[in-house]
C-alpha cells in the first residue's frame, strides 16, 4: 500500500520567505509527527498530532514555525521568514491511534530545505 | 535528551552478527524499548521494540537485561545493506526522541 509521502522533495528558498512542507500520511493513521534532521545529525522532533490536535508542540524552535492539520489527514508545516539555520530534512511520520505507545512509525522520505 | 547511550560507531564484517549496545538507565517500568535505522539519505525504519522480554522478527533480535537499563539489538547475518544508523529510543506515549545512533558500517 502507499506509504507516507511528502511533498516537496526538495525546496530552495531565500531567506526571509515563508515556506509550506506538505505530509500526507498513511490512510487511517492518525497520529501523525513532523521532525527535522541537519546535515550529519540525529532527528529532532517538532511537533505531534493525534487527529487534528497537536498535544505536543514543545519541540517547535521558534514561533515562526507552526504546524496544522486538517480532516484528520494531510499536515503542513509552515516557517515563516526563514533562516539559513532553518535548512535541514523535515521528516515526516504516521503511525496508528496514539493509545498505548506501542505502534511504530512509518517515516516519508523527508523535504529537503535549503535557506540560501 | 535521547534517554539512550549509544556508541557513535560499529564495524562489522559481513555473515558476522552485528551486535549494538544501547544504555538507557533511567528507563521507567512503562516505557518501551525501539530500535529504528536510516540508510542514508531515506526516512528512518521501524526495526523491533519490546518492554521486558526478549524479541525476534524477521530483522533482527532484541536482548533485553533483566533490570531494563540496556539492550542490545542484534543481526544475526549483517550484510552490506545492513550499514545505516541505528537508533535506540525509549519511550511511552509520543514522546519519540531520536539520539545520535550508532553509525554501523558492514564490511565486505
């Protein structure tokens, strides 16, 4: 079956513009979790949903960085007036109702930003 | 903060098992144990997890210690597209924090 995806693969942008990343999780997951990773480093997480509500936004950096969903499906993460320090891999994952903790994550291949 | 300790580094040659540590001593009688991998340039994939006893798929085996405060992931036959950073997270919930992996590199 499809998995996540996520769109766009690869996104160029000055700094000072805003930019939208776009993850369509797996049908029926609806947990959903936006991290980024640097060059050469770990993944950093940003942000969660269960459903349309995010009950954990603390690892968003800055306010310029915010995050919906909407239908209980697709997620944007949107950074508003970008920094050079904001280039990295935006990863996105879904996994099944966020209950026990049990369920794994299922990743797309990831946007890759570059703040020139 | 990961909760995990993992060594940056591994070599292996490859039929070998590949044997990496994780230490997570301040893990909590509900959180769980996971192993993920990323091969570069792709998403990280889910490996294996377990809570107190022992577990074995298709990819691999996980070694839990009776106090819960590390675990060892193992591949029984690395082979060369085994090499990938391998993550060791625990956690209950969302709470998903990835540390630095161990960085395992099989060799022909």
């Amino acid at each position: 079956g499809a998995g996540v995806s996520q769109s766009p693969s690869n996104k160029v942008t000055e700094k000072g513009k805003d930019v939208e990343l776009r993850c369509d999780p797996i049908s029926g997951h609806t947990a959903l979790y936006w991290y980024r990773q640097s060059l050469g480093q770990g993944l950093e997480f940003l942000i969660y949903f269960q459903g349309n509500s995010a009950p954990d936004k603390s690892g968003l950096p800055s306010d310029r960085f915010s995050a919906e969903r909407t239908g209980g499906s697709v997620s944007t993460l949107t950074i508003q007036r970008t920094q050079q320090e904001d280039s990295a891999v935006y990863l996105c994952a879904s996994s099944l109702a966020h209950t026990s903790g049990i369920y794994e994550q299922y990743f797309g291949p990831g946007t890759r930003l570059t703040v020139t | 903060d990961a909760k995990t300790t993992q060594p940056p580094s591994m070599d292996c040659a490859e039929g070998r098992a590949a044997n990496l540590p994780c230490n997570h001593s301040t893990i909590s009688g509900n959180e769980y144990v996971y192993w993920y991998r990323q091969i570069h340039s792709q998403g990280p994939q889910y490996i294996i997890h377990g809570l107190k006893n022992n577990e074995t798929n298709e990819m691999a085996s996980l070694i839990i210690t009776e106090d819960r405060k590390s675990s060892t992931l193992i591949l029984p036959h690395a082979t060369l597209r085994d090499t990938a950073v391998y993550y060791c997270i625990v956690r209950v919930n969302n709470d998903m924090r990835f540390g630095a992996g161990t960085r395992l590199t099989v060799k022909p």
